[in-house]
C-alpha cells in the first residue's frame, strides 16, 4: 500500500494555467496512464503521410492535418490516418523507467446490422522483442525502446459504420507494485 503508483490523468495544455487546462478538457485532448509516466500523443487525419514521423514538425503538420487524441474526425475522403507516439517513463536515477515494448491501436466499430466489434492492432514495436521479468526477484530482461512513433492507416475503414481509436503503449513486462513489495 505504501508504493501504489497510482494513475495518472494528463491533459495537452499550451501552458499550465487554469484557462488552458479547461481548453485542453473541452477540446478532449486527455488519455491516462495506470502509473508510469509514458507520454504520448495521437491524431487522426484524412493524409498523413507514413514519413510524419521522421518530420521536425510532426506535431504542427498532425493539428493541421487532422484532430488530436479525444477529437471528433469530420468526414473525409479515402481512408483515416492515424499518427502515434510515445516516450519512455524516465524514471529516475535509483528507479529507471522500463523500455516500451509496443504500441497499439485499438478500433471499436459497429457494423452495418448493428453488432459490435473491436480489433487490436500493433503499430510499433516489437511483442516478441524478448523481454521478461523474473516474478521471484523482479529483475528485468530485454531491451525495450525508448521512443515509438507509427503512422497507420484503416485500410478496413468503411463511411458506413460508426467507428472509434485509440491508442495504447505497453512497456516491457515488469513486477506489478504489490510483488515488488512481496519480494523485498
């Protein structure tokens, strides 16, 4: 109990003022993370182009070109493209932060008759990257990586069907809070 990490929300604000979190809430630009401090960011687009994540102007070419995490994307034409990055928790110097493993996009849709349906895509990264965790003393193996960026596009995507993303970054496997309290 003395070392839950807890959750945390975060919102992509312009500056940390009470104005700019409140804008950051209505244009829904949040996502949360079960305790590492991963950053990451996410747009849906009509035309990224699969290079956005080798351009400085990433970010700038992402708002224009698109809406960020939490947005409603209008109407376009073709198929959606959806950009997604993420960082490492940093960590500290006694407690470093674990490499990423992957990450995901999940897309829930409903079909034309109306049932429900999700796929869960890997975009970036590697699951199979060799990484473990030995649960009896908690030491990690396997190198993850400290950044990820993809740029994926709904080749499945069909106007007719309401549909919904999101993104989700897995770290390397680690002990959960509660074992590496067991284990000291």
């Amino acid at each position: 109990l003395e070392n839950n990490p807890g959750g945390l929300a975060v919102l992509w604000a312009q500056e940390n003022s009470r104005d700019a979190l409140y804008e950051a809430l209505r244009r829904r630009e949040a996502y949360s993370t079960s305790g590492p401090r991963i950053t990451s960011r996410f747009f849906g687009g009509w035309d990224y182009s699969p290079s956005l994540c080798s351009d400085h102007d990433r970010i700038e070419q992402a708002y224009a070109g698109g809406v960020p995490m939490g947005g409603m994307l209008s109407a376009g034409g073709g198929n959606p493209s959806f950009l997604v990055m993420a960082q490492q928790d940093p960590g500290t110097s006694s407690a470093p932060g674990i490499g990423l493993q992957r990450v995901q996009i999940i897309k829930g849709w409903l079909t034309e008759a109306g049932e429900y349906r999700e796929d869960v895509i890997d975009v970036a990264g590697d699951a199979d990257n060799g990484a473990s965790v030995d649960t009896q003393t908690c030491v990690t193996r396997g190198k993850g990586f400290k950044e990820l960026c993809s740029v994926w596009t709904d080749d499945n995507f069909r106007p007719a069907e309401k549909a919904y993303y999101y993104s989700r970054v897995l770290e390397n496997p680690s002990c959960r809070w509660s074992q590496q309290i067991c284990v000291a």
